[in-house]
C-alpha cells in the first residue's frame, strides 16, 4: 500500500509521516530529501541553475539513498550522496533556497520520479513531497494533502532550525516559504496541487498526535472498505 502525503513548505508532512511508517511498520520515503540531495550537489559542482541540461544529467547520475533506524521512540531518516552522510547539508537555508529552480526542471523530475517509482516498487510506503498523489503514484491507496498557515509554517520552521543551532528570523522564514509555495505551484511541471481525491487536513491548530491519529483513521478506513 502506498499513502501519499502532499501538502506545502513546513506543513508538518516529515514528522507526520515518518511517525505513521513507523506505528504502521511501512518504508518511509522523503521525495524532497532527494531534490535537495540534488540540489546540494549543484551547489558543490558549481553547476548554474539555469543551466537545465546539466542539473537533468546531475539528477541522472545521482546516487542517492538512506538508512533508517529508531532513536528515542522516533524514526530517523539519514540522506547519503554517494555514501557521504548530507542528512544536515540538504536543509541549510541556501539549499532550501535553491531547490525550487532544482525542482522545476523536466529532466530532473524525469529522473527523480523514475527513481522514486522503483524504491516503492511492491512495498508499503509512505512517500511524502508535493507531487505524489497527482503524478509520482496517482493511484495510492490513500492520499493526504497537509496544509498549515504560512506564520504557523514559519514559526515550525524557526523551531526546528534553532534546534539546529541556526538562528533565522520568522519573518523571513515566512517570506521563504511563501515565495518557494508560489514557484512550486505554478511550475509547469507536476506543479504542488491537491489531488482531487485527497483528504485535506488543515494543521495549524492540530497537534502532531490529532494528525497521525485523523490519517491512521482514514487508512483504517480504507483497509476495511476494501
Ligand atoms: O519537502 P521539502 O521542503 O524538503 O522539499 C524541497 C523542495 O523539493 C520543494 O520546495 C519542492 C521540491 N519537491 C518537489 O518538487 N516534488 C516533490 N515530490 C518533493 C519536493
């Protein structure tokens, strides 16, 4: 079974997901950790993002993965660009500024969704980006698309940074993910868009709990109407 989880910058998708994988006992794929792993690469190979052909080839050749392990009751996810550990790398504001232009290219997407197709390949995953439910795997079982206001989303964010030991302002923050919202929904391509058949969950006033429960409900649902 596939569950697709869509939704904005910052809606609490990551969290949610991986601690549905992990109660549900499914793989957990993050689709965004690969366009910033992609992403990240550029920056490094001092490829132009304007230059298309070269970020397609880049996304070709990529040699992503992950590990997953269990760390105080919570599903840790690590990235690795050919075996190197980018788990921290691929979520420094000058990737997350980057991204977009990295995501909006045809070739790149061509590539990353042909990859991300056969990780999931006859496993029970819950994949998590902005394209899963209307592009990567139309015909999940469930999807859900996350939404949070944009100062909610901002103010997660700041958190999570500042846990990081990065201290960055929430207006700018909110100014961030906002104007990465406006490109990856008017892309041409496989643009950020609610699936007409997925369950919208607004989660701004909702803990993390209410969420995971309200999604678990739907997926329990769905496995007694089949
Ligand atoms: O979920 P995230 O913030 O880590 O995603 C980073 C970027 O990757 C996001 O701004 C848009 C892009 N993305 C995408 O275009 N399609 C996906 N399936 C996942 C992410």
């Amino acid at each position: 079974m596939i569950i697709a989880i869509d939704g904005p910058a910052a809606s609490g998708k990551s969290t949610v997901s991986k601690e549905i994988a992990k109660r549900l006992g499914y793989e957990y794929l993050d689709t965004g950790a690969m366009y910033r792993t992609v992403t990240w690469q550029a920056i490094q190979n001092k490829v132009d993002f304007s230059n298309e052909a070269a970020l397609s080839v880049l996304a070709r050749n990529v040699r992503i993965s992950f590990k997953e392990n269990c760390e105080d009751g919570k599903l840790k996810v690590r990235t690795y660009l050919d075996g190197i550990n980018v788990t921290e790398e691929i979520r420094l504001p000058k990737v997350s500024n980057y991204v977009s232009l990295v995501a909006k290219v045809p070739g790149v997407r061509k590539a990353l969704v042909e990859t991300q197709r056969k990780l999931a390949v006859g496993k029970d995953v819950v994949v998590e980006g902005r394209d899963i439910g209307t592009c990567v795997f139309s015909d999940a079982k469930v999807k859900i698309f996350l939404n949070a206001s944009g100062k909610e989303r901002a103010r997660r964010r700041c958190l999570e940074l500042k846990n990081k030991g990065h201290e960055v302002s929430i207006s700018s923050l909110e100014r961030e993910i906002i104007s990465r919202d406006t490109k990856d929904s008017t892309r041409k391509n496989s643009p950020l868009l609610k699936a007409s058949d997925a369950h919208v969950i607004d989660t701004t006033q909702k803990s993390i709990e209410e969420v995971v429960e309200e999604i678990l409900k739907i997926i329990e649902d769905k496995k007694i109407d089949e």
